[in-house]
C-alpha cells in the first residue's frame, strides 16, 4: 500500500535580486493506494503525474 498525507510542492521565483515570490503548485494533497492499482493525479495545467503500486 502507498499512503500519501499533506504532500506540499513549494516553487520559489524571484522577480529581481531583493524580491522573491513564493508558491505551491500542490497544498495538502492525500490519498491511498491498494497493490495493483493505478492512480494519476492531473493539474490545472493538465500536466500529469503517474504513481504504480
């Protein structure tokens, strides 16, 4: 079994050498997968990631 809880993605940008911006691309994201199954999580992008168990 495969057991995700609270996964974060931070990106870290700066716009100029003093002022940086911060972001999460995934805040919180939890989820569970049982042996054989497939699962793929899609952005609002439409990128996609793919986990196998």
């Amino acid at each position: 079994m495969l057991k995700v809880d609270n996964l974060k993605k931070k990106f870290v940008r700066y716009k100029n050498k003093k002022e940086k911006e911060e972001f999460y691309a995934d805040n919180g994201i939890s989820f569970e997968a049982n042996e054989g199954e497939i699962i793929g999580i899609l952005g609002p992008n439409g990128a996609r990631k793919n986990y196998t168990s």
